[in-house]
C-alpha cells in the first residue's frame, strides 16, 4: 500500500466528495465553524452500534490534549473540537484498545497518524487482534501541527497570547486565527506560523489522509459545512447511511468545494518539496 498522491491527484483516490452538517442543534452551536458532521457521524456509528467506541484526541489547556475513549454523545460532544498538536495516541492505541475490551473502534485522527493505522488496518497479521479491531478510520484536513513550547512561546512574545487564553484556532484565508476565551479573535499570517510547525510536518505530503475511509476538514468559502471526502466503500455507506437515518445533511460537493480542497493541497505539497529540497 502506498500514498497515491501526486500534482496531478493530490487527493489521492476517492469516491466521492459532500458538504455536510449536523442536524442536531446542540451539535451545530458547538461547531458553528464546521458544522459538526465528523461528530455526527461518531454519533450515528454508536448508535447504532456498528461502532463499540470512539478513539479520539480531546483537547484539555491551550494546544494540550489527551486521547480518551468515547462511548456516547455527550463523552463524544465533550471531545469535539480543534486540535493544533500532536495528540501521540498510536504509541499507546493498543494499551487502550486492549485495556477497555474495544472490538470494533472508530478512529479520528491526522493524515500522519491514519497512515500507520491504514496499514495496520490493511494488515492485520502484522498486529495481531490490533488492527482487526480498527472499524472506521477519519481522518480531519491538516496543514501540520505545531511544536508546543515553541508556538506558544511565539504567541506569548509576538502576540502577547498565554496559552490558557486560548480557546481555538482556525484557518480564514490566508490567516490562522487565534480565538481567546474572551471571544476576541486574533488573526496571525499562516506563514509567519509556518517556522513552529513540528519538522515532520514540513515534509508531509497528506493534506487529507488517503488512507482513511472518510476525510473531513472545511474550506474558507463554506463555512459552517464540514467536507467530505468518501474514499472506500465502507466510508461511502456511513456517510449515505448517517444522512438517510438525519443524522447529517449532504449534498454533492461540487467543483468549486473539490477545487478549494485541491489547491490547499497542492500548496502542503509544493510546501513538502520545498524543504525537502533544503535537506539535500
């Protein structure tokens, strides 16, 4: 198995690509931004039990995160929400796995991390019980991670921002913005960002995650919708099924959405060859 992605593919392979959003109201206040279908989603596999549990990155203070184990709506509620560093959940995925009893486990993380766990899923045998216990893999859009004493040491003497100010960051055009427990909004050129990305980030090419069943992220012009990105068979049917049960409401993404996607992608791309470049 490799990543099929190119200049000319650099979504890889899929099957097909929605604007979706969360009919539930609660769900929707959470996510204003997104439009919470990945918690949707989450919530119709555990609901209806296709799914034991989710295994997902929770925020805690600032840029901080735990993984935790979700079983119902609200412990998967608590969890939503943006994650800026890396949560390194795959080194203790199977204590948790093994430890709770989990048999069929849906997993949100980052393109580098479904990537590992698209090959365990794939091959099993090379973990055995690990991987056949992987149910669903979603993996969120990511421009990379930040290194965290760094970044907030950044934010602290540029912006003026503590950590335990911060509530959530998105990207709005070519801005991160920084968004305070006081609700002021603080933007920041994702460029000038880009130097407290952690090394590995630079280098990755996955804008996506090709490996997952389903891809999700958003796009500056549809705010409020979460893009999805069906990739396998499986994925396509949660999707359609998630929507036919209310769960989520779908529509065909279009071109306009696929192309937005594209061209974030192609940038991470070209940003990957360019330092790959400087370390020869």
């Amino acid at each position: 198995m490799t990543l099929p992605i190119t200049p000319q593919k650099p979504l890889g392979e899929y099957i097909n690509v929605y604007l979706a959003r969360s009919t539930d109201p609660e769900i929707r206040k959470r996510r204003i931004s997104s439009g919470g279908a990945v918690t949707s989603i989450i919530c119709y596999l555990l609901e209806h039990k296709i799914c034991d549990a989710a295994v997902v990155a929770k925020r805690t203070v600032g840029l901080q995160g735990e993984v935790v184990v979700a079983r119902t709506r609200d412990e998967v509620l608590e969890a939503a929400g943006d994650k800026w560093s890396i949560v390194p959940f795959t080194s203790r995925l199977r204590r948790i796995i093994e430890d709770e009893g989990l048999r069929n486990v849906v997993i949100v993380g980052l393109p580098c991390q479904v990537q590992f766990l698209g090959h365990m899923k794939a091959f099993p045998i090379l973990e055995t019980d690990f991987g056949e216990r992987i149910k669903v893999l979603i993996s969120l859009f990511c421009i990379g991670t930040f290194a965290h004493e760094v970044f907030l040491a950044y934010l602290r003497s540029a912006h003026g921002i503590r950590a335990e100010e911060i509530k959530g960051m998105r990207i709005s055009g070519d801005d991160l913005i920084v968004t305070l427990i006081s609700g002021k909004e603080i933007p920041i050129p994702i460029r000038e960002a880009y130097p407290y990305l952690q090394a590995g980030c630079l280098l990755c090419t996955d804008y996506t995650g090709v490996l997952a069943d389903i891809s999700a992220g958003t796009v500056q012009s549809k705010r409020g919708y979460t893009i999805l990105i069906t990739r396998t068979k499986l994925g396509e049917e949660i999707v359609t099924k998630a929507a036919n049960e209310g769960y989520i409401e779908i529509t065909e993404g279009g071109t306009e959405v696929v192309n937005e996607v594209v061209k974030n992608a192609l940038e991470k791309l070209a940003r990957a060859q360019k330092y790959a470049v400087q370390l020869l």
